[in-house]
C-alpha cells in the first residue's frame, strides 16, 4: 500500500512537472513575442506612414492591441506556472511524509500550552507532533481550526459520524485537495492574513451615499462630454474645467475617507483573490456527504455565490489601486471621480455582503482543516475507521500503534477497558514502553474523535473528555515546586470529575515529587478517589505496592510490560501482557553505564 501511494504521489509529481516546464516554454516565446509587438509600434508607423497614413496606424494599433494581449496573456501563464508547480511542491513534500521527513509542515508552536488537558503531555504541537504530521493547512485561519480541532476531544456520536463520512469522501478526492491546497498556497505565508474579516468587517461611513451617487452618474459624463466637444471645437471655451475642478473638489471632501480606506485595505488585493479560488473550489465540488454538503450551502446569498461576491471584492480594491500610479490617479480622478467611485463601491458591497464575509471565511477554514485530516486517512488505507458507541462506555483496540512511529519498527498492542473496568494499571520497567503506550492510546483517540482513521486494525470507543497527567514541571516564576504544580494538575481534574464531567484520564507516575511511602498512600487514595467518581483511564507506575488494589477492587486490572534479561542484556519486546511486572532495571542499567560499582 505504501508503494501504491508513493507511486501515485511520484505520477502527479511527474505529470505536473511536465505542465510547469511546457508553461515555462510558453512564457518564453510570449515574452519575445511581446517584445517584438512593443518594438513593432512605432516603425510601423514609422515606415508606413509615408506610404500610407490609414496603413500605418492600422498596423501600429495591430502591434499595441497584440502588446496588451499578450501582457494579459502572460499574466495568466505566469499563474499557471505558479500553480502547478505548488502542485509538484505538495507531492513531493507528500513523498517525503511517507519517508518521516515532516520538516516541509508547520509544526504549529505557537499552539504548545503546557496547561491544556492534553495537548503538551502527548505531544500534539511542536517539533515532531502531531499537528506537524496532520497538518496540510493552506491558511492561517484553517491552521488554527486544525489546532482548536486537535485541541478537542469530546464530541458527540452523530458529530463523529458525519465527519468520519465527510473525511473519507475527501479521501478519495486526491486531485479535488491538491487543487484546493494549490489554490490557497500562498495565504498561509501573507502576515495577518487571519486578520482580513475583521478589517472587512469594520464598515466605513459614506456621507451623503445618495447625493454621492447621483453626482458619479453625473458628472463623468458630462466631464467627457466637454471635453469631446472642446477637442471637436464644437465648444472652443474651456467649460469641461467647471465638472473636472468639481470632481477634485469633491475628492478634497472625501480624502480623509479614502485614505482611511486605503489604510484598511491595502495589500488585501492578493488574499481575496486566494480566498476566491478556495470558495470557488469547494462550490464547483460535489459533495456526497451531509456534512460537507451543508458546509457548502452556506455559501450563497442574495442569489450569488460566496465566490462571486468576493470576486467583486477582490475587482474594487484593484481598480482602486490604479491610484497608485500618480499620473494614472490623476487623469482618473479628474475625469472618472475614480477614488470617490471606488470608495461608494466599496461601501455598498459592504452595506450587502460584509457580514456575510467571516462566515465564508469560517468554511475555508473547516474545509482547510477537513482536507488535511483527510490527506491522513489517504496516506494511511491500511489504518481502521473507528466505531463509536452510543451507550455507556467502552473503549477496545486491536493492533494499537503510535501514528509516529515508523510501521517497520511500531510495537502494536491490544488493549481495552470494557464491562465493570474501570483503571488499568501498567507496570514495567524503564524503558519497557509504558509511556509511549499512554500515549498512543492518547493520540489515537484524539484523531477517532475529530472522525479520521486510527492507527490500528480494530478500534472502538465511547466519545469521552481526555484528560492527562505525565509531564509536571515546576514554575520558579510563580514559586511553584514540581511537586505543587502535580498537585494543582491533579486538583483541576478532580474539580472537574466532580463537576460532573466525564473524563478519560491518562496519569504517568503520579505524585513522583515525594517520598516512596507518602506517595504509595497519597497514589492509593487517588485511585479510590476516582473509581468513587466512575472515572475510567490508565495509570502508569513504577510503584508495585499500587497494583495491589486490585485484589480488592473489581474494577481495576493490573496490566505490564516484561522485560527479559539474556546473556547481562537487557531484551524488550514492547508487549503490554496482563499481571505485575517481574521486573526491575534502574540499578541494572546504571552499572551497565558505568554510573555505579558493578
């Protein structure tokens, strides 16, 4: 399976590589073509003119029509090119991801909260994580969502059901999510684009809109009007001086709007175009599932699409950067009131469609979001789409690995907590593999409740909260011990409990801050503390005198991972196996390294 997906991703590779070097081809013979159009301008008439005045600029109005086509033209396969080699970009970083190599993804930092339920203890974010081997987002806005996604885990069964259908049809979309990724390729690089509804979203105040309109059906009109009589000599006086000073006079009135405009708007030109092309792909698509059919409904208002109306957008804010050229500005403003005409087009689009906006921005995002978590799914057919249950709790694997871990050298195991069960807890010794194995069980049920493939052959489970503890630090800033931040950790988890809510909780070692008697006794009284709460979770320790609850109390098991000593070498074989670990290797391995007397 792996090579058949290699395979593909090398094909699109390939072919798109082909259609980037056949562009840049074309762009060569427009460019001389182009250039022989310019230089061709002013010989013709040049050389013509003598034989032939009509000739002449015929033939030089030929060249420059053909010189402005061709810029046109240019500017088209220029993009063309662009696009297609961000699709020969998204597959070869896709061939790079199968071989482990995340670095061409974000691996969203910014998102690293050491305080979250979840997310620090089990490495959603960073270097490595999670987030970097799911995310394929193409925008800022789909990055965060992605992460608030990941940053969640209970949801409900129908939730998880529709998103599972809706991640597996996109799936099978290859090409579709390439295309939607190389649309908005750019977006995520531009700084503040996140930013855009919120500046879209402050509505600017148009004095006198009405009078403003009638004036820009006026006076244009009647400026080329004189002016054309005034060249004819119809009109020998200067009378097209009285609407074109009236039209300055009315820019003066309305300058401190435009710029006020301008600062809001500037440079958005770019991303809107972006954001257009995404929304046109996810409208031209259709969907099968109901989830993504009715995030599609959403963009359509007043008889136009999401991508029409911010096309229109996109058209304004060109046209009003034609200002940008100083004579170009002043022959438009002076004639056209083309600032002014551009300031009442903006206020009426935004009279109609600015609240409209942030919510099409809100689907590019999910189905940014969507897309990535699918592209998992597809580069993983051999991973189980999960069963949910629907009645009271159960959470059962066969087969379970860490999505990370390279499948040549991941250890599955099987593991469940059904019936009357409640906690399990697992045993070994260090570096048997107790903590990666909390948390693959982690990962994995965080990416069944966001509705993708896990890493397993059989997977069911209950949609329940996650909740951790496994990687306590101290705070010298905020004077806390290691041992006191444990206890705050442990303390919001149990006000949680008793709230109500309904946790998973996944505890490596816990009060590690103490000494081995208060901890036994404090770890014993927690244990109760949650089987009284009707918790369910695992519980990781090294401390053997813990698994003796389970004489007594039929809802926990004891569960552990072996190692064997051969020849003075220690032999792990990462197996989760029921019982008491017989065995110990601290003091084994510290003479083995030389750090006490062997």
């Amino acid at each position: 399976m792996k090579t058949e997906i290699l395979q593909k991703y090398q094909g699109l590779s390939d072919q798109y590589q082909s259609l980037s070097d056949s562009k840049k081809n074309q762009l060569k013979l427009i460019s001389g073509a182009r250039l022989i159009s310019f230089l061709g301008i002013i010989p013709a008439w040049y050389y013509l003119n003598p034989i032939n005045e009509i000739l002449a600029f015929s033939i030089s109005f030929i060249f420059l029509i053909s010189f402005f086509i061709l810029i046109k033209k240019y500017i088209q396969t220029e993009n063309q090119l662009l696009y297609y080699q961000q699709l020969v970009k998204i597959n070869q970083n896709e061939i790079r991801a199968i071989s482990r190599d995340l670095s061409s993804f974000d691996p969203g930092n910014e998102f690293i909260d050491p305080h979250h339920d979840y997310s620090y203890d089990l490495d959603l974010f960073g270097i490595g994580s999670m987030f970097q081997f799911l995310n394929r987002t193409v925008t800022t806005r789909g990055k965060k969502h992605l992460a608030s996604l990941l940053n969640q885990s209970q949801r409900s069964v129908s939730e998880i059901t529709f998103k599972q259908e809706a991640i597996q049809e996109l799936a099978e979309e290859l090409v579709w999510r390439q295309n939607f990724m190389a649309s908005g390729a750019e977006t995520v690089n531009q700084k503040n684009s996140n930013q855009i509804e919120d500046s879209i979203g402050k509505q600017i105040t148009l004095k006198s809109a009405a009078l403003l309109k009638v004036l820009l059906m006026i006076l244009p009109p009647l400026t080329m009007l004189l002016i054309a009589l005034n060249i004819s000599g119809i009109v020998e006086k200067s009378f097209y001086l009285i609407p074109v000073f009236s039209q300055w006079a009315i820019f003066l009135i309305y300058s401190k709007t435009i710029s006020k405009f301008n600062r809001q708007f500037e440079r958005r030109s770019k991303l809107l175009s972006q954001y257009a092309n995404l929304l046109w792909q996810i409208e031209s698509k259709d969907f099968k599932s109901d989830y993504l059919i009715n995030l599609k409904s959403n963009l359509s208002v007043k008889g136009k699409t999401a991508s029409q109306i911010t096309s229109e957008l996109h058209k304004i804010l060109n046209e009003f950067d034609y200002r940008q050229n100083i004579l170009v500005a002043f022959v438009l403003n002076s004639v056209f009131l083309w600032d002014v005409r551009c300031l009442s087009k903006l206020y009426n689009w935004q009279q109609n469609y600015a609240t409209d906006l942030p919510h099409w921005f809100d689907v590019i995002a999910e189905m940014d979001a969507l897309v990535s978590l699918a592209n998992s799914n597809y580069n993983h057919p051999g991973w189980i789409t999960p069963k949910v249950s629907q009645s009271g709790f159960i959470f059962t694997t066969e087969d379970l690995g860490h999505p990370l871990i390279d499948e040549n050298r991941c250890i599955s195991n099987s593991f469940q907590l059904i019936n009357q069960e409640q906690i399990a807890i697992i045993t070994g010794a260090n570096m048997a593999g107790k903590s990666t194995f909390l948390r693959t069980v982690g990962v994995n049920l965080i990416l069944a409740s966001n509705g993708c493939k896990v890493c397993a052959s059989g997977f069911e489970f209950s949609p329940i909260r996650i909740y951790t503890n496994m990687r306590t630090s101290d705070n010298l800033m905020n004077d806390e011990s290691y041992f006191y931040a444990e206890l705050l950790r442990l303390q919001s988890m149990l006000n949680l409990l008793r709230s109500g809510e309904n946790l998973f909780v996944i505890i490596d070692e816990m009060l590690k801050g103490t000494n081995s008697v208060d901890k036994l006794n404090g770890s014993k009284e927690l244990i109760h503390q949650l089987i009284s709460l009707n918790t369910h979770g695992i519980v990781a320790t090294h401390d053997l005198g813990l698994t003796e609850l389970a004489q007594n109390i039929p809802s926990i098991k004891n569960q552990c991972f072996e190692v064997q000593l051969h020849n003075d070498e220690l032999n792990f074989d990462y197996k989760l196996t029921n019982g008491v670990t017989r065995t110990m290797n601290a003091t084994f391995l510290m003479k083995k390294m030389g750090i006490i007397p062997n």
